[in-house]
C-alpha cells in the first residue's frame, strides 16, 4: 500500500505574482523565458520581467484549441488534440506532425524526439526525427506524460509508470488518488488535479503540499515554482527550494 504523508500545518506562501492581462490554461517555461497559452486563441505568449506578453500567433482558424505546448529555441509544439502541430518561429510556419483521434499528451526528449499519449488506441507512441513511429507501448490509457532525466513517466489513473528511452518498463508506483497532471519540481515529480489546492510529491512515501488556491497549471524555473491560479489571471511563484 502506497502511504502519504501530509506534512503541512499552513499553506505555503507565495514570494511574488503577476497578474495577466488576460486569461490562460497552460503555462511553460523554456530557455529563460515563461510562456503561457489559452485553451481556445490563436497565440502562444512570452511573458517578460516586466510584465508584458509577445504573442506568438500561428493561425487565423477560429476555435483554434491548444490542449499543451512545449517551446524549443526554434519551434513551439502545439497539441490540439487531434494533431500534433509544430511552428518554426524564425520563419512564422507551421506543419502536422501527427494526426490522432484524441491525443491525451506529449512531451519532447533532450533530443527533442516526440513521445505522445494516444487515448483514443490506449497506446504511447514514439517517434522519430522524420515524425515516422519508431515503437509503440500499448494497452496504456494516459492522462499526462513527462520527459525527465532520459526516462519518461506516465500517468495513468491509478499509477504512474516509467520507462526508459527504449520502452522498457522500470518502475509502476500507485498514485494516492485520481490526478491527470504530471511535472517536475526540483528534480521531485509532482502530480495533481486541475483545479485541487495541493499537489502530491514523489519521495519515499507520497507528501501533499497545500495552497490557498486551486491550481490550474504549474511550470518551474531554475528558482521558482509558478503556479497559474483557477482563473488563469495570476501567476504565483514560489521558492522552488520548498520542495
């Protein structure tokens, strides 16, 4: 049995936030730079130190949706759900790397090869530099997935399964409860529900950390966790060394 330790007796607190001039759903950050996107608009953001936002804008559709990105120096990765979209910034293009009926999530290597979750075939799909499919995990049904350390963890309902770069299983952990977010904190996976006040960290047994707020994304940097609030108008951050 998989056993959690609450360890808070306060929330924690935030050291600094911003608020938006408009509402987002997902929050990245990449190269120095924080990046926000909403769920349905035609832009991707770069929120700088002072505040203001650069739009990234890559169509004209309407109802364009962007379930999740992840922003590389040349190119920003757009999951719409049924495609998976990459934009060459410098040259302000676009093209389809791969067409599913529902893909749940994906995420990149340090090579930058692309891994997806496709929930529709209950299958992870790995693909290669020409986007053709190297392998596939199947008999898998994926909320979320991340890339860390050359291994990539998967999230499921009820346990979160790693695998190394070749689709081996190493390792399956039961989750504490239902969450459908994965990420990394300070080199701690985290794991949580959209719009819950706490997270969950990986140590040896599972500690649930609090907030004041329900929390609708989280992204870090080299110092901070920023956490965008359930409204998608303020971001919070808060010292990473906390976790």
């Amino acid at each position: 049995m998989t056993l959690i330790c609450i360890l808070l007796s306060s929330f924690l607190q935030p050291i600094d936030s911003v608020i938006l001039s408009r509402r987002f759903d997902r929050i990245e950050y990449d190269h120095n730079d924080l990046y926000a996107a909403p769920l349905i608009g035609k832009s991707i953001f770069r929120i700088r130190d002072d505040d203001s936002l650069r739009a990234f804008s890559f169509t004209n559709e309407l109802n364009y949706q962007i379930r999740d990105f992840r922003v590389t120096p040349f190119a920003i990765y757009i999951n719409r759900g049924t495609t998976l979209e990459k934009y060459y910034i410098s040259a302000g293009i676009k093209e389809a790397v791969f067409t599913s009926d529902d893909i749940a999530s994906f995420d990149l290597s340090r090579a930058q090869e692309i891994v997806l979750a496709d929930r529709r075939r209950h299958e992870i799909i790995f693909l290669d530099f020409a986007y053709q499919t190297k392998f596939r995990i199947e008999n898998i049904s994926a909320e979320d997935l991340r890339w860390h350390e050359d291994l990539l963890y998967i999230l499921t309902r009820s346990a979160i399964y790693i695998y190394d770069e070749y689709g081996n299983l190493i390792e399956k952990r039961p989750t504490p409860e239902i969450c459908n977010r994965i990420n990394f904190i300070n080199g701690k996976m985290v794991v949580f529900a959209e719009r819950s006040d706490y997270v969950y960290i990986a140590e040896e047994v599972w500690v649930k950390r609090e907030f004041p707020y329900p929390i609708l994304d989280l992204s870090e940097s080299p110092k901070s966790l920023m956490i965008l609030d359930e409204n998608g108008t303020i971001i919070r951050f808060f010292d990473r060394n906390d976790f």
